[in-house]
C-alpha cells in the first residue's frame, strides 16, 4: 500500500478518530444499569454515585485517549500503512472500553488485591488491560512516525515532547497500578489513578524530569 495523499489520511482518519471516540462516550451512558422501580432514596443515590463515579473515570480516560491520538494525528504530515493499522487497532480496543466499563457498573463495587484474586481483581485487570493497550498502540503510533519522520520539521520539538510526556506517565501509571492492587483496598482506589496521570500527564513528566535531574546531581 502506498503513501497516501496528506489531503486525504488525515481529515479521514481524524474523521475516524472522532466518531469512534463518539460513540464509545455515548454508550457509557446508555450502558448505566438502570434502578429498580422500589429502591428507595437513600439507596438510589448511593447506588447511583458508584455508577457515576465509574462513568466518569471511563469518560475522562476516553476523553485523554481521544486528544492524544488527535494531536499526534494531526502533527501528521503522512501516513504509513503501518500508522494507520496500529490507529484503527486502538480504535477497536476503544470499542471495547464501554463493555470493560459495563463490568465495572456491575462487578466494580468489591474489594480486591492480590492476595484475594476474586471477580472484583478480575474486573479490575479487564478493565485497566484495555487501558494499557490503547496507551500501549498510541506510544506504538508515536514511536514509528519520530522513527520515519512523518511529521513537519517545525513540529520536531512538540514530538520529542510528547513522546517524552507519554512514556514518563506510562511508568508511572503502571507502577501506580501494580501498588495499588497489591494492597487490600476497593478497586475504585487503584483505578482512580488513570484518569488522573492521563490529564496531568505533561506535568506529572516534567516534575519527575526534575527530580530525576536533582537526584542525578546529588550522585
């Protein structure tokens, strides 16, 4: 497959990016279990907010996925083919984040860590793998066009910038992830981590640049 024309891969795929993004949004919402006829008040709101807490963290973390795979398309000058598999891969992993989100509303409200592996670990691990991959194929995405250089010159520094922002965050995300499920807490604690890390990215990297430098210059 050849190189395609600028005119062409990125308004259609940018097209691509955002509808899939849409309607993964939109089916959070409709996915929201729906209350019982006789629930009470009291137990309504309760129930509802650990419903709306999960919506939220899915919404935020599909809104992050969303702007970085927009920005780095549109920093774009070509695609390669290789490119535009490795973005409709990630566009078919974010179909899956409503359903990984469904067994959160459902299964999301137990406590679990490594040392009681039980459906709430489960769910947990369903949920933050989806997660992973995508920010696993946009540092995919990121990583071949720094490589073939598919991006104008004047945008060199925003790339590295990028690139660097997102690595950093990955690391500690992960490393967030792996202490939080190794302790005995709801799962809503481990998982709030995402969409945090997925907003303040860009400062949680310099401010970890920053002591990784002053640690350096201690040595």
């Amino acid at each position: 497959m050849e190189i395609f024309e600028k005119s062409m891969d990125k308004e259609k795929l940018g097209g691509l990016i955002d509808a899939i993004y849409a309607i993964a949004m939109t089916l959070l919402v409709l996915e929201l279990p729906k209350p019982e006829s006789t629930t009470g008040i009291g137990e309504l709101i309760r129930e509802s907010s650990k419903f709306l807490i999960d919506y939220g963290l899915a919404f935020i973390i599909l809104f992050a996925f969303w702007y970085n795979q927009r920005r780095i398309n549109d920093l774009v000058v070509r695609h390669q083919r290789s490119t535009l598999w490795i973005n409709g891969l990630s566009l078919m992993i974010v179909c899956i984040l409503p359903f990984a989100t469904t067994l959160l509303y459902n299964f999301g409200q137990r406590t679990s860590w490594i040392g009681q592996f039980n459906l709430g670990a489960v769910v947990d691990i369903v949920f933050v793998t989806v997660c992973l991959s995508i920010d696993g194929l946009i540092h995919l995405n990121l990583a071949i066009i720094n490589h073939t250089r598919s991006y104008s010159q004047e945008h060199y520094q925003k790339v590295f910038q990028i690139m660097h922002s997102r690595r950093i965050a990955t690391i500690v995300l992960i490393l967030s992830l792996l202490i939080s499920f190794a302790l005995p807490v709801p799962n809503r604690v481990s998982l709030i981590v995402l969409p945090i890390l997925l907003i303040f990215e860009t400062e949680i990297a310099d401010k970890v640049s920053q002591v990784w430098t002053w640690f350096h210059k201690k040595k």
